[in-house]
C-alpha cells in the first residue's frame, strides 16, 4: 500500500516540529525561571499548548493517512481550538502581572 504525498499531512509535520522547539523553549525557559526562584509567568500555558498542537497535529495525521473516521479531523480541530485558548489566557495573563509592576 503505497502512502500518496498530502500537503496537509507535511503542514501537520512542521506544526509538530515547531510545537516541540515551542515546547522545547518554553520547558527550558521555566527551568531557568524555576532556578531563579521567579514567577512561573506565561510559560506553562505556553508549553501546554504546545503539547496540545503536538497532539492535534498527531489526529489530523491519523485522519489524512490512515482515514479511520471523521471523528479525528474533529478531533484535530477541538485540540487545536484547546491550544489556542491557553495561549489566549496565558498571554492575558501575562499581560495583568506586567500591569502590576
């Protein structure tokens, strides 16, 4: 069974990769905030949606490649919506602690 090239599956493989150096930046950056003994900011809502992009990126994959249903494009949208709204929060979040200084 010869796998036919998709563009939608190679844009889901970068969205991968740029969602684990996200993920990547984003673990490196707390662990250098943690030793500083700073305020966590906006990188844990960071990296969790990064991890949540790896994870509808891996559905959308699933649904192109093996077609098992529609359910994982569904899927693949809902966790990407998930990831969005993290981001949103972490960024207002952000936003209020640098109003406070």
């Amino acid at each position: 069974m010869a796998i036919e090239f998709d563009l939608k599956v190679l844009v889901d493989v970068i969205g991968i990769v740029i969602s684990l150096i996200l993920g990547f930046f984003c673990y490196s950056s707390l662990e250098m905030i943690k030793r500083l003994k700073l305020q966590a900011s906006m990188f844990t809502p960071v990296l969790m949606a990064g991890i949540i992009f790896v994870f509808g990126s891996v559905m959308s994959i699933f649904h192109s490649l093996l077609m098992l249903g529609e359910i994982f494009e569904l899927l693949h949208h809902v966790f990407w919506a998930v990831g969005l709204a993290i981001l949103t929060y972490g960024a207002y979040s952000y936003g209020k602690m640098l109003k406070r200084m």
